[in-house]
C-alpha cells in the first residue's frame, strides 16, 4: 500500500482481506442463502410467492424490451431464486459463499447504532448486462426460430475469457476472428512483426472517498484523458472532479437502460439529470457516433469537438498506470444512511434496503495512468 493511506484504512482492509480468507479463528458464518432470501423478500414484499411471475415479467417486459434479449429465462430465474448467475458445472458445486460479496453498514437497533455484515448488492437485474449482451463475435448473438442460440452465461464466459487472453498477450496486436489455423495458414511465408514491448503498470489504492478529493491535488488537475461514471455514481460527477479531466477529455456515463425498478419516464429524467450534472461539470455533448440508450458521451469543453475514433477508448490498449479504490463501500456508512433494526432480527441481516444494480464503480483515465474508484 502506498505511504498516504491511513492506518484506520489499512485496518478496515486488512480486516476484510481476513475475512475473505474465513478468518483468524477458524470460518466466520456468512450465511449467504439465508441473507439473499431476507432480501429477496424485502424486496418483494406481497409479490414474494409469486416471485416466478414477477421475474419472467421483469425480464421479458423490461430487459428483453430494453436490448437485453439473450437472457435466458432459466438462467435469470435461478439467479433471482438463489443469486447464482453462471453455472459452469454441476449445480451442487455452488455450496460455498462468495464472501467478497459482502459488505457492512451501520443499522439503527432499540437507538444504538449497530455494525451489521450482509448482502446488499443487485437482487433485481443480474450481472448478466455486464459481459454477457454484447460480443465482438457476432456468432454469439444468433438467433434460431426466434430464440438465442447461446445464453447470456455462455457470452459472458467467451467475453471473459477473451479479456484474459488479451491480457495475457498485452502488447501483440490481435488475432481476426475465425477458424485460428485458417489464420495461421494464411500468414505462412510472411513472418509477423515484433510486437512492441508493454510498458509495465503500477497500482496505487487510494483512499476512501477520493473522489471527493482528487482536484485538490495539483498533479490530477487537468491530466485525465478519459472519465467513466456508472450510473450510480452520478452523484459525483461535479465541477471539481471535471477540473481533473484534461481539455478534450472524454466523459461516459452509463445510464440506468437496465434498471428494471424504473419506469421509461424515469430513464428520461435520469438522461436529462445526466446532462445536466455533466454540463455543470464543463462537458459538452459529443454529437458523433451512434446514439446509445445505454451510455451518454461528452467531451471536456473549452477544446475542439473529438473526433470520431477515440483511441484512448477503442484502441483496448492499457495505459501504464492504474490507480484503484481498495473494495467495500465508497464512501462510509453516516448517520443519515443508518438504516433501523427490526426487533428479534440479527444485525447481519440486511433490512429496508431496496435494490441496486451492484457496486457501481467510477472509471477514470489518465496520460499515464487509469483511477477506479467503487
């Protein structure tokens, strides 16, 4: 870690990292199951015995509508029912936790504020959208009789698995699409060039909150080339985290196309809240490209108008730097997010908590270096 963390920091990561590994005295409970049913049926509420109904209803009359139709209904209906998204091999493999998942906050229980441990990521669109919708092999997203050839699991399996391989080959430009010894026929005779050499990378874990706190320093004024806001960390995206962004700069921010709590007059506003947020911060619309329902893009002004191809975002080259947030929440649970402790429940479980679409992260890019924030 570097030298500017606090200690507490350090603490509350080395404490997290602990329990990842099932602590010091032996395994500490984190009944997953137990807690995702809590949510599950706090969510819910009166709809919770027809929860099949309610799931296929958001899948095809919200996700399918809204771009998302290689999701498979089997697959988002286990996902709803036990919060397993991707099963890559027998279903009784699936017994251990995922402790990563977790996260603290602070519940109010008989007036004292309490330290609980739950769940309360996603419950209602899946991580589905992230890898698993998109793919540059278009053979992926065929359709027969209607329906997807491949599910969203299998897609997001090849997108991540490519993802690895070009990690993997950083630095050697990459192979076209097709049969690999076809490929390799056809460059027989011709020796490929040499590969540049890739720059080596350093990351950095900076502080809690640091978005907050990034233009005071002078060395990020004015030096990020690329901005990456999810939608739920919109907040944040104000005039003095726009001072950061180099003229010119690019700004992406994902909008909330697959929330499926949201009504279409909801998805408008939060487009024009977007907008509005990114104005203010001293970006300008950047009108080139197809319009996407999904992402809104914009250009630091006070510079001419970006061209159409954006290296720093198309090229999938990684910058040499990356700079991260250490994982747990953002920002620290405060008095105005204590959240009240129903009696007789223990404050593990999480209560009167709606979903989200996970932990949304803040990508930033630099000259010589990328900021993720989460």
């Amino acid at each position: 870690l570097p030298p500017g963390h606090m200690f507490r920091e350090r603490d509350a990561l080395e404490a997290v990292f602990r329990f990842w590994a099932g602590g010091e005295q032996g395994p500490e409970p984190f009944p997953m199951s137990r807690l995702w049913d809590s949510r599950l049926r706090q969510y819910l509420g009166s709809r919770y015995d027809a929860r099949r109904g309610v799931s296929d209803w958001d899948l095809h009359m919200k996700l399918h509508d809204r771009g998302a139709r290689v999701i498979h209904t089997r697959e988002f209906r286990r996902w709803r029912d036990t919060g397993v998204a991707f099963e890559l091999r027998d279903s009784s493999a699936y017994h251990v936790p995922n402790r990563t998942l977790a996260s603290g906050r602070l519940l109010s229980h008989r007036g004292d504020r309490v330290a609980a441990r739950g769940y309360w990521g996603d419950i209602a669109t899946g991580p589905f959208v992230a890898f698993g919708i998109e793919a540059d092999d278009e053979t992926l997203l065929r359709t027969s009789n209607g329906q997807p050839v491949k599910t969203a699991g299998e897609i997001t399996e090849h997108n991540v698995a490519e993802l690895f391989r070009e990690m993997a080959a950083w630095g050697r430009p990459r192979t076209s699409q097709g049969d690999p010894e076809q490929v390799q026929g056809g460059t027989e005779g011709s020796p490929e060039p040499a590969a540049p050499a890739p720059e080596p990378f350093t990351v950095h874990f900076l502080s809690l909150g640091s978005a907050h706190t990034l233009h005071h320093k002078s060395c990020y004024k004015g030096q990020f080339q690329l901005l990456y806001v999810a939608c739920g960390m919109v907040h944040l995206l104000s005039p003095e985290l726009g001072a950061c962004v180099a003229p010119g700069g690019r700004l992406i921010v994902e909008l909330a196309q697959f929330l499926v709590d949201l009504r279409q007059e909801q998805l408008q506003a939060f487009s024009s809240r977007v907008g509005e947020l990114a104005q203010a911060a001293g970006f300008a619309p950047h009108l080139g490209g197809k319009p996407s329902d999904t992402f809104a893009r914009f250009y630091k002004a006070g510079d001419s108008a970006p061209s159409h191809e954006d290296q720093a975002v198309e090229s999938g080259t990684p910058l040499p730097e990356v700079l991260a947030q250490p994982l747990e929440a953002t920002d620290p649970p405060s008095e105005d997010r204590t959240q009240p402790l129903e009696p007789g429940t223990p404050p593990s479980e999480p209560l009167k908590l709606t979903s989200d679409l996970g932990t949304p992260h803040l990508y930033p890019q630099v000259n010589q270096h990328t900021l993720l924030t989460g």
